[in-house]
C-alpha cells in the first residue's frame, strides 16, 4: 500500500480493517487515535504496548523514524519484515534443536516419581521408611529439593536457549 502511494494513516487503517484479529484490533486502535488528533507517535506506542512483542516495537520505532525524518517506509518495512521472518525463524530452529534435550529432561524428571510408583505396587513396604521415620522424612525433603531444582534449572537453560 505504501508502495502504491498510499499515506501512511490510511495503510494503518486498511490494516485495521482487513487484517486478523489481534491485529487488526491495535492497527484499528492506531488508525482512530490518529484520526482524533492523537500524535501517531503516541498511537504507535500505545499499540506497541498493547502487544507487547519485541518486534512489533520494532515496527513502530522504525515507522516513527521513516515519518519524522522522511524516506521509504517502504523499503524500510521491507528490511523491518526479512529480519522479523530471520529472528523467527533461528528461534524455531533452537526449539527444534532442543526438542530430544527437552524430551530427555521431562524422563528424568518423572523416572523418581515411576518408580516410586512401580516400588508401591510391586512391594508395598519397602519405602515404609521413608514416610515412618523422621530420617525418611529428612532425606525425602533432600529428594523434593533437589528434584525441583534440577527441574527449574532444566526449564531455565531450555527457556534460555528459545528465547526471542
């Protein structure tokens, strides 16, 4: 549309209207900002903190900067949007990257509480000790602990690695 020679507003406000929602409900926001007077500056930042994604600030800084001091939006969007599709996409490849460690994370995590599971069925008493006696409860504290913190260590280094 800016291409085409369209103003800016009016390329929000067709955005507006012809895009999915939640899109379609910021750029519509943007469009009716602008149209009662609202500097689009302000406009853009409302949205981009509605969204709250990285790379839709990203927009809004880059049209804000092609506004004010003029040139090709165009062009610049253009730019905007292949570095958008490369970030996504290297974000995917690292999800995909970590899935098997990932998968191995959540059997470990769950092989205490199956097993704990297989000795109650197969042999009620045997774990007695551990829910009678006070050193039970001691090292079965220990266990609950550690077992948390290796989960959320494990979380943290996945959330880390696939972070955008």
């Amino acid at each position: 549309m800016l291409r085409a020679g369209l103003p800016m507003t009016s390329a929000v406000r067709i955005v507006g209207e012809e895009a999915s929602p939640p899109i379609s409900g910021v750029f519509t926001m943007i469009a009716d900002q602008v149209k009662i007077g609202i500097p689009i500056e302000q406009a853009l930042d409302a949205g981009s903190r509605q969204i709250g994604l990285g790379d839709f600030r990203f927009f809004a800084v880059a049209v804000l900067l092609q506004y004010s001091a003029g040139g090709n939006i165009a062009s610049t969007l253009e730019v905007l949007s292949s570095i958008m599709r490369k970030r996504r996409a290297v974000r995917m490849k690292a999800k995909s990257a970590t899935a098997e460690i990932r998968l191995t994370g959540y059997v470990l995590g769950s092989l205490p509480f199956l097993t704990i599971g297989a000795l109650l069925v197969i042999q009620p008493g045997y774990l007695n000790p551990l829910f009678v006696d006070p050193r039970g409860h001691v090292i079965l504290g220990i266990a609950a602990g550690l077992l948390t913190l290796a989960l959320v260590s494990m979380r943290a280094m996945m959330r880390s690695v696939t972070k955008g």
